[in-house]
C-alpha cells in the first residue's frame, strides 16, 4: 500500500539516474525506458518486494539493469546462440557533460579531452565502477554484486585502474610538480 | 583567482576525483592548504563533475511523463485483475491494511522539508452528493451520474457506470440537476441534445420541451453540449449575464463565480446578447468572454483547451498555476490557499494532465509541468519550490 503511494516519488526521484546508468550500458533509449517500465510495475503490483529493501536506490539500479541484461540476452537469442551469463561483454559509456553557458566552448572542449582521454584509456568495467563509486556513491559491496563479480575482483580492478591512470598521465604531473 | 573549468582540465584533479590513491589525497590536501583561495572553485569543480559532467540525464521531461504514464496504465490493468481476485478477501484484512496505513502514512521527513518553505496548500473539503430536483421530489447520488430523459416523460439515471434506475417526472415544471465540485453529470435531453457538466455546476431543464423554444439555463458552472438540430425550435442557454442563440451546434459555456464567464463555439454557430449588447455571432474556434460592462471580447482560440474536461484531461498553455490549480480544485473539490509567495503563482503549466481518480498522479503531472514539488501530508496537499 505504502509503496503505492510513493511511487511517484521513487519515480521522480530516481528515474534520471537510472535511464543514465542504462544508456551508459550501451542500450538504446527506448529499451532502458522499457526496462524502467518492467521494474515500476513489478514493485507497484508486488509491494511486498519493497518491505525489506533498505537501500531503494540500489535495489532499483540493480532491478533495472539485471531486467536490461534480460532484454539483452532475449534479442540475441534472436540473432545467435550465446549463453555468456556475465556483464561482462556490456559496454560502458560515459557520455561527458561540459554544457556551461559560464565556459567557452574552446574550454569546453579541453575539459572533455582531457576527461575523455583518461576514461578511454580504462575498460568498460573500470569506468562502470568509476560512475557507480564515484558518482554514485556505492559502497564495494553493492559494486560487485551490480558486476556480477566478487568484491576482490571488484578491489583488484580499481586499483588496476589507479595505476595504469598513474602510469598514463601520473609522470608528466609529477615533473610539473618538480618544477614549480 | 582560478576558475573551476582550470581544475576539470588538470588530470591530476580527475585522477584524484575518480581514482584517488593516498598520493593524490595528499596533493591536493596540502593544495588546499597553501591555496585556501581556491577551495571553492575546487568544491565547485567537484559537485560539476558528479552531478552534471558525468550524471547529466538526456531524457526530456516529456519522455519522463510519458513513461510514468505508461507505467501507471500497465499498473492500473494488473490491479484490475488482481482486485477481482483480491474480492474474496475478508473485510478485515482490508481494514487491518487501512489502520496500517493510517500509521504509517505521515512521514516525518516530509515535514521537515516542508517547514519553512515558500508552499501553495491545498484541502480537501466535504464531499457533496450530486441533486436531481424535479418538482417537489430531490434525488441525491453520491458519485456521478448520467441522466437521459425520453418524450414520455420518463428519465433513466445510471450511476457509476452500472446502477439504472427510471423516474417518472412530472410534465410542466423545471427540473435542476446540481453536480458539486469534485462531481461530474452528463444529460440527454428530450430532444437528443447531449449536455456534459463540470464540477460545480447547476442546470435547470424542462422534462420536454413546449412550445417554439428549447431553452435551459445554466445558472452556475461550466457545461458543454452538442445540441440536436431543429430549425422549427431553436435552442437557447440562458447564463446568469447572457443568453445563447443556438442553431444546431457544439460548444461549451463556462459560468463560474470568480471566474471569466465565457463561451467556446466548436462547431455550428451561436449568437450571444446579453442586456447591454446588440446580438454577436461567433465562429467556430472563436471564445467570446463577457467583460463586466455588459460587452464581449472575442478571440480564436484552441478549443480542445477548454472542452478536453469532458473527455478526462484538461490542457494548458503556458496556463498561470492559479487557474491550473482552480481547476483541478474544482474537479477533485480542493480548496487552494495561494499564500503569499508570487514567485509559485507566477509559475505556468504546459501540457496535458489526465483527470485520473488517483489525485497523487494528477498533482504529480502538475508539478512536473510547473517546475514545482508535489507532497501529500495527511490530507493536505503542499506544492513547494523545486
């Protein structure tokens, strides 16, 4: 009854987020919004699913992915038989956002390179836990379980990823540094 | 004194914001330290990044709607085959689940947000029946009914859809159907024309009509109708400032205290006159709105804007939020106090919002077409700032 309710609320407060962390994943628009869809109506019609959730917003980026990767594997089993059972073959896209009316567009443009630079040079994965960590704001736990992966694996990424990011840009830095 | 734009184009800043490593926690601790100056451009450079640079949503505020929308029709279709299932259940179960409500519903957070804001609130008032009055006899029905009189004499209500009850009604006097706010009617007249009435709305109408005229009067409220051609008995409305001249025609009549009275023309033609003007005659998609002085002004208009009432949405065109709410307060009978603050009644809405039974989704709709918060405490209703 309650969750009822609220779901408007859920919905609106949520639904932006969501649809990002879909069209990240590399699905197209009117899927993510079918797959938002399947997850409202689910929790609405069975408003038990909500009563133990602690976290909604987590419970929901799971929901909607796990019920992308559903539509995912049922428009493959069209085109091809494969049975990988892992996120691991999904893109993620971190689409840059530098609109600003205050920055140039000659600023704008330096400030996506150099942000763009240092996200292509990591996997898909890397930059998935990248926006869950850090815009996000989920914890190690909650990362590996929207990944599939153990938290290990999910700890053994991030720190690949701070080298190699160390490795690529980290050198000319530091000779800044010692210059000044 | 440095930009925030100088820290998103310095790689160290990103690595230290998306990858940081005690290193660069270090960095940029002393950083901030030696350049105290910079710390707001650097915690403005943050917040950039995580919520617009890297979180910044592409999907419109029509899509957004839409699949609400949708999501809510998908949902409304389940809970019909489900509550059919749900029927059996015992009484007390459902009690137990309202008591439960009632517990749980008045979330302490959302009065903490409400506070000391700037709000419009809202009430819901006493629910009226609707009344049929014919000679000496009054009828009352508690959710909307649909009238339709035949030659005899006779009058068939159905209510909610499925409850048919006939009347007889006796021939030479006036018959008045009061519908309240937060009520709807619809009416078949004798001769065929079909009347629809908004909330709020009384009508007075003969159970035949005598003689060369047809004539019912609108004493209050708002009405559309889609009147029967018959060039030997023209059709007049009779509205507390003006009459209507009708020749075989649609259109709507909105005659509300406090509000402008005025006339849509959808198809066919009518005349106005009211005592101090001579007859006007409108076109179709033309609205004549009665100034106090007796005279017209007219303007075309897009009329599904004002008759989309009957079929179960009103429509808005950058339409003030003080005339949204008024009539939605109508329709769901709500009384709006505006408050004081002018920067929420400046606010206009554009769109459709569909009249739904379920007043969240409809007060959802209008904040999101305003730009406003919607929140429900117990049986107020809060519109705040975004």
């Amino acid at each position: 009854m309650k969750a009822n309710k609220d779901i408007s609320y859920i919905y609106n407060l949520y639904v932006d987020d969501l649809f990002i962390y879909g069209t990240y994943l590399g699905f197209e628009r009117e899927v993510v919004k079918d797959a938002i869809h399947d997850v409202f109506v689910k929790i609405t019609i069975d408003s038990g699913l909500l009563k133990d959730v602690s976290d909604i917003k987590f419970y929901l980026f799971k929901s909607v992915k796990y019920r992308l990767f559903d539509l995912h594997k049922k428009s493959m089993r069209e085109i091809m038989i494969d049975n990988t059972e892992s996120f691991e073959e999904l893109p993620f896209d971190i689409e840059l956002n530098v609109e600003d009316s205050l920055i140039e567009e000659e600023e704008q443009l330096k400030v996506k390179n150099e942000i763009n630079l240092m996200l292509d040079s990591l996997t898909n994965r890397q930059r998935e836990i990248i926006y869950l960590r850090y815009v996000q704001e989920y914890d190690y736990e909650q990362i590996s379980e929207l990944l599939k992966i153990n938290v290990h694996s999910c700890r053994k990424l991030v720190s690949k990823a701070i080298l190699s990011l160390r490795e690529k840009f980290g050198i000319l830095i530091n000779v800044l540094v010692l210059l000044s | 004194m440095k930009r925030y734009t100088y820290f998103l184009k310095d790689s160290k800043f990103i690595r230290w914001q998306l990858l940081s490593d005690s290193c660069l926690d270090e960095y940029w601790k002393n950083f901030i330290e030696e350049h105290p100056e910079s710390e707001n451009e650097i915690h403005e450079a943050i917040t950039y990044l995580k919520n617009k640079g890297l979180n910044k949503s592409t999907l419109t505020e029509k899509e957004r709607i839409i699949l609400f929308d949708r999501i809510q029709e998908t949902i409304r279709h389940k809970k019909k085959s489900k509550l059919q299932r749900l029927i059996f259940f015992s009484s007390a179960a459902v009690a137990i689940l309202i008591i439960g409500f009632l517990l749980l519903y008045p979330r302490q957070e959302d009065k903490i947000i409400l506070a000391d804001k700037e709000h419009i609130m809202g009430e819901f008032l006493n629910s009226e029946d609707i009344q049929l009055i014919t000679g000496e006899e009054s009828m009352s029905f508690q959710s909307d009914i649909d009238v339709k009189l035949s030659e005899e004499g006779k009058a068939e209500i159905v209510q909610n859809n499925k409850d048919v009850q006939q009347i007889e009604i006796k021939q030479d006097q006036l018959n008045t159907l009061i519908v309240p706010y937060g009520k709807r009617s619809t009416l078949t007249l004798a001769d065929g024309s079909k009347v629809w009435l908004n909330s709020g709305s009384v009508l007075k109408f003969p159970v035949h009509f005598v003689g060369n005229n047809r004539e019912i009067s609108l004493v209050s409220g708002e009405m559309y109708i889609e009147v029967s051609p018959n060039k030997k008995m023209p059709f007049r409305v009779l509205s507390s400032d003006f009459n209507i001249k009708v020749y075989g025609t649609k259109f709507n009549v909105s005659n509300y205290e406090g509000s402008a009275h005025s006339v849509v023309l959808v198809e066919g033609s009518v005349s106005l006159q009211s005592s101090k003007s001579k007859e006007l005659f409108l076109s179709p998609s033309e609205q004549a709105v009665y100034s106090g002085d007796g005279r017209f002004n007219t303007q075309s208009v897009n009329v599904n804007q004002f008759i989309s009432w009957k079929n179960g949405y009103l429509e808005f065109n950058k339409t003030p939020m003080t005339e949204v709410l008024k009539q939605i307060g109508r329709y769901y009978n709500l009384s709006f106090d505006f408050g004081e603050d002018s920067n929420l009644q400046k606010r206009t809405c554009t769109g459709k919002i569909y009249l739904s039974e379920n007043l969240d989704n409809v007060m959802t709709t209008v904040s999101l077409l305003s730009s406003t918060k919607y929140s429900k405490i117990n049986n107020k209703i809060f519109i705040t700032n975004e």
